[in-house]
C-alpha cells in the first residue's frame, strides 16, 4: 500500500486524465447496454431448453411468440392489421382468431404470432408491430417478448427515478457528515464514474454474452452504494490527517489506512458474488459478473481516482462550508457507550425480541419465479395479458412437452403399442386433463385399428400429415395439459415424479413446470453450497483479520439473524401486502441475492468497529474501554455509511419493476437492521459480556496482538 500511495501523489493528474478519458470511451457503450439487455435471466443450462430446441428445430414448435389482443375489433381491422403483420415477412406463421373460433370470447380475441429459433433482432420486430397496433385503439400486443422489452424500458426509468431520489438525499447525508458542499460532491462524482464505467463495459461484453434486464438496476445500486461508502471513509480518514498532517503525507495515509479497509470490505462482497457462480442460472452469474466488475472498478477509483482528485482540491474539500463538524465522536456518542456497557443484558434481551418478532413471518414465505406481475399494471402488455388470462385462463392449465427417443424408430407396429400405452397411463392420471399423441388427433381408438388403417395406402396417406405432427426420425413428440398452474408446486412435483419413471426408450421433459422446476432445483440444491462458501469464508478471514474465534462466530450469527428479519419484513410489506402495496410473492432470486450481497456489506461495519476496539485492547488490554472507546469512533462513520447505503438501494422502493424493488427494500431493510440494532447494540453488549475472551484464539502463545488491518 505504501508504493501505491507513493505512485498516486506522485502521478496524481496523469491518474485524473486517464479516469476522464475512460470515462469519455465508456459513455457511448454505457447508452448502448438497454439495447443488448434481453430476458429476464432466468434461464439455465438443462431438460427444458434441449427439449424446447429440438421441438423448434424438428417440430415447428415456436421458439417465440407474440399476442395481437383485439378487444372490440371488427373482423375488417384484424385482418387488416394481420395482413400488414404478414407483410412484415419475419413471422413463421400466424393464427388468427378468424380462423381459430378458440381465440375468440365474444368481443375479446387475439392472434399468434409465431417466430421460428431464427428470428433476430426481436426488440425491432416488437416495435415494428407496436407501431402496426398503434393504429388502432382497440389493439394491443403482449407475450413474453413484448413484456420483456416493456420490462426493459420500465428499469429504465426505475433507475433514473431512483437516482433522482436516492442522489440529492445522499448530498443531505454527505452535507451531515463532512459540513462542506465540495466534501459531499467528491463522492458522487467517484460514484457516478464508476457506474457509467462499469456500464460501459457491460455494453460491450453485452454484444457476446446474454445479459439480463435486471442488471440495468442491480448493477448502478450495488456501484453508487459502494462507491460512496468506500469515499466517505477515506475522506474521513484523509480529513482527520489532514489536521496534524500536509496534504501529501494525509493522502498516503489514507491510502495505506483506509485502502486496506476498502480492500478487505472488497473482498468480503467478491466473496458473497463469487457464491453465486455455483448456481447455474444466468441472472446470478450476471449479477456475479457484473458485481465483480463494478466492485474492482469501485476499489480502484476509490484506492487512484479518489486520492488524486484530492491532491489537486488539497484543503479546497472543505470549500463551500455549511455546517461545522466534530472531529472523533460526540458526548452523545459517549453517552450512548457508557449507557450500553451499563446495561448489556437488558439490550441483548431487546434485540432479540424485536428481531425475533421480525423473523416470524419467514415461516409464511411464497417464492416464485417472476413473470408478468414483475411489469407495473399501466403497461398495456400487462393489462392485456392479464384480460387474457382472466377470460381464456392462461394460468390455470399448463402444458408439458414430452419428448420420446428409441433408438429403432416409431415406425413398428410394437412401436405405437408404446405410444399408446403411454397415452392411457398419461389419461388415467388425475393431473392431466389432456394428451395429444397420433391416436387422439386421428380419433383412432386402438393400435389395432390404427394396423388396419395402415394396411389401406390411402388411409396411410391421409394419416401422415398426423404422424409428421408427432413423428420425426426417432423422435415422438407428446404435448400433456395439466390441471396445474405452470408456476404451481404441484406442476413441478408431477415433473419430478414423472421424470423418475422408467420406459423402454428414453424421455425427456420440456415446459414450464420443467422450466420452473429446473430453477427451483437448480437453487435448492446449491444453496447449501453457497452458504458454506460465504459462511467458511467469512469465518476464516475474520479470524485470521482479529485472531480471535468468537469474534467471526458471533458476526455470522448475528448476520445470519438480521438477515431472517429482513425477509421477514419483506414478507410483511410485499406478500402481505402492507404499505400500499399489493399482495405479491417474493421472487426467487430475493434471498440469494440479498443474503449474497448484504452478508459481504454488513461485514464493512464489522470490520470498522471491531478493528477500532482491537487497536484500543492491544494497548490497553482493557475489554469495556476498548469498547466504548471503538464505539465512540467508528460510530458516526458506521451510521453516516449505512445511511448513503439505505438512501441509494432504498430509493428504488419507489420504483415500478417488483423484482428490482424488493432488492432495494431487502438490502436498505438489511443495512439499517446491521447498522443498528446489530452493530450499534448487540455487537457492543456481547463485547462487554464475554470480556476477554473475544480475544480467545487456541494454540496461541504469548499475551494478544493485534492482527493485520492496521
């Protein structure tokens, strides 16, 4: 640290100049990333997406599609407005509602619009269409492609909303903790660089790798949050210095003091984005990717941009002067120690009992995978799916796609013995309400009336249109209705349970209960692994960091209850629906993310706090002053941080799209919890109750030292 803090006073406008010029690069890929961003990410490599692949590619079964809703319309306007969609040339096929009586109730109908695995450049298409729809009132689009560009546009906005809130608030915070309007601009203008960096970035791995929606959200969040809390650290370090010191040697201080800070809160959160990489779904490795890249680019601007911005402002960051701040902590600080080591027991018993009332919805927690309800209701591909949905109802079935291979064929007599067999055990399940195989779509009772059928060449003739429809080659394909909601738990059990049976060729299950039940398992399964990675990792650092046993132990717990309340909170305010907010379930990617994230971020507070009192109990071997001493100091900083924290990721509590706003409330929830009740009280309490053996390391010899964050 003390060659990197030589190279930036030393170098410190060449720093300034390449920051500006990568920043200058970064805009144009930065304006470009909406427009690469497609999917929500929920999406892994497995059954369902082979199957899917192989029915577009061998069955004609759509690799997209899209609704044209028509409420209202006459038969001459959707004709008209399916003709000028044919005209476009880039739909496979389209039904129509005036050829298919089963897409009409009443005044209400609407056409599909087919796209083969072909299709490019969907976005455009969804425009090109809008633009066809626009022409008339009573027509609308919907579907996955047009809610996921919707959803897109909608993140959008949510962001600049977001920043419109949540910056202006962090000035107020910043104004509070430094007292100079140049003081609190410095690390906006750390944050804001790195953010548009780091997008720029993402803009150009996005023209190769899927990126999901969602990122245009997480990504600024997790970036300006960061990136003003590592700068509000370091110019409270470099301000104390700066008091006794000139303004080079304050700046290498800085670097050498907080610059490990900053590297070790760093490492904390890569480690909580590297847990991620073990679930195989591409929103988490997106969110892993991303994090990582504007979590280095936060340490770096923070660790070179930073400091070299204050060599050239030098003692201009206390310009512009409104409020006079206290250097060290205040006699209420004093007082709020003094109050808590009187009375440990009494705020242990406090904390537990409001945490405890917070973990108590837990038990009620719904997790599903987000769909069209992530979109606000004012879309118009929200309202119209949902009126689809209310009169045809979309959701009360679902379909699987059942995929058969025999390695001889489905040309034998013994061959549709099996297909039929198959389709009467499928009919007698009371889950299934339908099945389509060669037999149903022909009105052919039995295998052997079908024999008979295929003994007469003209018969034979007429049934092959029906046997290309589910035959090709060695493959048998066989659609299955279900009695169950796609995203319902008991869809994905009857995929599980259907996925142990046993046959004499091999089959392989498409759709969304698959879909659904890939995810779900896919997180379940791994969950454990994620745990024992940001758990075991975090234990060792924070041992080998304080050389003491219950320290980690007791931050792990601790956090691991915090975060219980969170979710319990949330389940309150989303599932619950309190606030004015509609009842909605948590979506699945809510926990991982915001356990992955805020366990790597609460670690911060930790580190500052018990770093504070470790440095007092090395030299005065005293537990209950080190404490107070530790609690005094790092208090005002601790609170001035979790504030920038909440006001960046709660500000998008305000915003349209439900997945993105419950991250933000999650985190916010989390930090203010950690901030408080965690760090300002159970932290200090349990300090005090165990005395010296916080410091408690087996095998070790001789009286405590310190560890290494010094």
């Amino acid at each position: 640290m003390k060659t990197l803090a030589t190279f930036v006073t030393r170098f410190y406008k060449s720093i300034i100049a390449f920051w500006v010029i990568l920043l200058v690069a970064s805009v144009y890929f930065a304006i470009q990333l909406p427009s690469t961003l497609q999917g929500d990410g929920f999406r892994t490599d497995g059954e369902h997406e082979d199957v899917m692949e192989t029915l577009t590619a061998e069955f004609d079964i759509p690799n997209e599609t899209i609704l044209m809703v028509f409420e209202g319309s006459s038969d001459d306007v959707i004709e008209d407005a399916l003709r000028q969609v044919d005209d476009l040339g880039v739909a496979d096929t389209i039904v129509s509602p005036l050829e298919d009586e089963s897409l009409r109730d009443g005044d209400l109908s609407y056409a599909q619009i087919h796209f083969d695995e072909d299709v490019e450049d969907l976005p455009a298409i969804v425009d090109d269409l809008k633009d066809i729809a626009n022409q008339e009132e009573s027509v609308t689009l919907t579907g996955g492609p047009v809610i996921n560009k919707d959803i897109n546009t909608a993140s959008q906005r949510d962001l600049a909303s977001a920043e419109a809130i949540g910056l202006p608030i962090a000035i107020v915070v910043l104004l509070l903790a430094f007292g100079s309007v140049m003081a609190s601009f410095v690390p906006l203008i750390i944050g804001v660089m790195t953010v548009v960096i780091s997008l720029g970035v993402l803009g150009v791995i996005g023209n190769s790798l899927d990126l999901s929606i969602f990122i245009l959200n997480i990504i600024p969040m997790l970036g300006l949050a960061l990136s003003i809390d590592f700068a509000l650290l370091f110019i409270n370090r470099y301000k104390e210095e700066r008091l006794h010191s000139s303004i080079i040697d304050s700046v290498q201080t800085a670097v050498r003091t907080s610059g490990r800070s900053i590297i070790f809160s760093a490492i904390c959160v890569f480690i909580g984005l590297g847990a991620m990489l073990v679930m195989r779904v591409d929103i988490f490795m997106n969110i892993a990717l991303g994090g990582t890249l504007v979590v280095t680019l936060a340490v770096l601007s923070s660790l070179t941009l930073l400091p070299a911005l204050l060599m050239l402002i030098g003692d201009r960051i206390n310009k512009w002067t409104i409020l006079r701040v206290r250097p060290g902590g205040s006699n209420r600080w004093q007082q709020f120690a003094a109050f808590v080591m009187r009375r440990p027991v009494a705020l242990i018993v406090v904390a537990f009992v409001l945490l405890g009332i917070a973990i108590v919805p837990v038990k009620d927690m719904n997790l599903s995978i987000p769909q069209v309800d992530s979109l606000p209701e004012q879309y118009e591909s929200r309202q119209s799916y949902d009126l689809l949905d209310e009169r045809f109802g979309f959701g009360e079935e679902s379909t699987v796609y059942l995929l058969a291979e025999r390695s001889d064929g489905w040309d034998s007599e013994e061959a549709r013995q099996d297909i039929f067999d198959l389709q009467e055990s499928l009919q007698e399940d009371e889950a299934v309400t339908d099945v389509a195989t060669i037999f149903t779509a022909t009105d052919i009772p039995s295998p052997e009336v079908l024999e008979q059928q295929l003994q007469v060449p003209e018969a034979a003739a007429a049934l092959e249109p029906a046997f290309e429809g589910f035959i090709q080659d060695d493959l048998l394909f066989v659609p299955v209705t279900l009695d169950y909601e796609g995203s319902s738990s008991e869809a994905q059990q009857w995929v599980r349970d259907f996925g142990e049976r046993e046959f004499d060729y091999s089959v392989s299950i498409g759709g969304q209960p698959k879909f659904n039940q890939e995810i779900f398992d896919e997180i379940s399964s791994k969950i454990g692994l994620l745990l024992a990675i940001i758990l075991g990792s975090t234990f060792i650092i924070l041992m080998i960091a304080f050389r003491s046993i219950l320290i980690p132990l007791k931050a792990i717990i601790m956090n691991i209850i915090g975060l219980a309340a969170t979710f319990g909170i949330l389940v309150y305010i989303f599932q619950f629906g309190h606030f004015g907010l509609p009842e909605t379930e948590i979506a699945l990617i809510i926990p991982v993310i915001v356990f992955s994230l805020v366990f790597g971020l609460s670690m911060d507070y930790e580190v500052f706090l018990i770093s504070r009192i470790q440095e007092e109990y090395v030299k005065t071997q005293n537990n209950t002053a080190s404490t107070i001493t530790g609690l005094v100091s790092t208090s005002k900083i601790i609170t001035s941080a979790a504030l920038i924290m909440i006001v960046i990721t709660g500000a998008f509590a305000f915003t349209d799209v439900m997945p993105v706003k419950q991250i933000g409330v999650g985190i916010a929830i989390a930090i203010a919890i950690d901030a408080t009740i965690i760090r300002l009280l159970l932290v200090p309490s349990l300090m005090k109750l165990f005395g010296k053996w916080n410091w408690w390391l087996p095998f070790r010899k001789g009286p405590y030292k310190a560890g290494g964050l010094h």
